[in-house]
C-alpha cells in the first residue's frame, strides 16, 4: 500500500516531446510469497493540452514482481526426527552473508537496509516449528547455506550448501528441480545430521572407567 505521486510544471514541460519515468522499487517484509505476486500499479493522468477538457486521458499499467524463501527441515539420519538447536548462514553467490530479521520461531525474513539484522539464524525450537527453518524475501538466485551450529549429539555439517532459487517462466513458481517444491515460491529441502560417532579408548584393567 505503498505509493507516489509525480505532479510536473506544465511551464516546464511544454516543450518537451515526450518525458520518460523511471523508478526503482524494493519489496518491503509485507511481500507475499505466492504465485499471485506482488503487484506495482501506476494510474496517469494527462492532457496535451491543459486549457481543453477534452484532451484529458488516463491511463494505467502494472507489473507484477515475484519473491522466495527456503523452507528447511533438520532431520537426522534416519529422516525421523526434527533436530532443534542448529544454527545457519546464508550467503549469496557472492559469498556475502544475508543479513535477518526474525519473525518469528524459526521464521526470518531478509532485513531491509535500514534495519540491523543479524546473519546467524536458528531453526525453530518447540512445536510444530522445532527443526523448521523458514526463510523469506529472496530473489531467484544461487545461495549458499553454511551450518554453524549443529544440534546437541550431532555432528555439524562439512561442507557448505548450494541453493538455487529458479523461476524461469516468471510464474512465482519455483522450477521443479530436485529440491524444489513446484507449487510454491519456496524451495524446501531437508538438512540431514548424523550423530556424533566416537569411543572410548579400551586401556587398562576391567575396572577402569
């Protein structure tokens, strides 16, 4: 709900051709991620000729602009338990890390960039949002997902995650690729740990511990 209004000085403009108008939009942490979009309308009104009423048209346009998000479960190896207590970051292609806003229990959204997010976000931690990371506000892009804190008894993850976000037919629909939940705009993946996995060294006598 978002809007602006351009009045120009008719002195000014008279003895132009034509005027051309940019601007440049960021969706803000009230943008859907659906297949409905995000709409940005513009209504002009005009006249060539400010002394005839006749000569006064409008007219009106609208694009309609897409946002993503990850959904992310942290299971074991088994896939039969949510883990609660992992931490994350992600980063663009760049590898520069995406700074958060946090909704919710395990809900985040990309910061804005008058806000103070931060880069380290957690899955959730009871309910039906323990081991569920939800991420939204992203563009359809390449991401890169680092696990910095692995639940309690389990090993953290080695080696980083690449994401891709793609929506080639600009349907607000995630490409069906592996990963990749086609009746949405989020890519869902599942973020598997393993236990920890040691013993104890078998010296000395019986009755040693």
């Amino acid at each position: 709900e978002t809007s602006f209004t351009l009045v120009f000085d008719y002195d000014k403009i008279k003895g132009y051709e034509s005027i051309h108008v940019d601007y440049n939009a960021v969706l803000n942490e009230n943008a859907a991620v659906s297949n409905t979009g995000n709409v940005n309308g513009v209504h002009l009104e005009y006249s060539n000729n400010p002394y005839d009423e006749d000569s006064y048209k409008d007219t009106t346009d609208k694009v309609t602009v897409f946002t993503y998000g990850l959904d992310i479960s942290k299971v074991n190896k088994e896939e039969t338990e949510l883990l609660a207590g992992a931490k994350f970051e992600l980063a663009d292609k760049t590898d520069s890390k995406i700074s958060f806003i946090k909704v919710s229990d395990g809900v985040y959204r990309v910061a804005k960039a008058n806000e103070s997010g931060v880069t380290e976000i957690e899955v959730g931690s009871t309910g039906e949002n323990k081991g569920k990371l939800k991420i939204t506000g992203l563009d359809a892009d390449t991401y890169i997902l680092t696990e910095t804190v692995a639940p309690g008894g389990y090993s953290k993850l080695k080696d980083p995650i690449t994401i891709e976000v793609k929506d080639s037919d600009k349907d607000g629909f995630v490409d069906g690729t592996e990963g990749a939940d086609n009746t949405s705009g989020y890519v869902t993946l599942k973020v598997i740990n393993n236990k920890v996995d040691f013993e104890l060294p078998t010296t000395g006598g019986m009755g040693t511990v």
